[in-house]
C-alpha cells in the first residue's frame, strides 16, 4: 500500500471515530480520493470510506461505495454487512 493511501486511510479512520463532528471533513477527503481515483482502485481506502459513512448513518452512501469498488475482500463485505445490521 503506498503512503498516500495510508494517509488517506487513518484520516478517514479518524473521521469514523467522531462522526457527529467529522462527517464534513469525511466527505471532503471522500471527494479527494475520488478525484484521485483511489476509492475504486484501492480496497483499504474504499472498506475505510464505506465505514466511516456507516459510522454516521449514511449506510445508503457506504453501498454507493461498496457498488464502485473494483476489488472487494472479507473485510470490505463484512464492513458492508455490519453497516446493514448496525441500520436495520
């Protein structure tokens, strides 16, 4: 994993870990990666995203995330699955 994508990944962690102040900032970076084309490319970077919006009850925008994923692991489903549960 390059370091772009490491830094990309623990600023997303941390919005996740605040999301009633940081979901602004989330969606900033989100915007960002995607110019970047990292959302798609890189499945740290994409499961991050999809778990920072779970986070603040924007499960809708995490499966738009999941959907444009090109490589998808068991984390990046069970992140998906839990988001689902956490909502339902």
């Amino acid at each position: 994993m390059s370091q772009l994508c490491r830094i990309f990944k623990s600023r997303i962690s941390g919005c996740a870990d605040f999301p009633s102040k940081s979901r602004a900032l989330g969606a900033l970076i989100h915007g960002y990666v995607c110019k970047l084309g990292l959302e798609r490319e890189n499945v740290v970077v994409g499961t991050a995203l999809m778990e920072m919006y779970a986070k603040c009850r924007q499960v809708e925008v995490a499966k738009l995330v999941f959907d444009e994923m090109e490589v998808k692991n068991s984390v990046s489903w069970n992140t998906m699955i839990d988001g689902v549960y956490e909502e339902w």
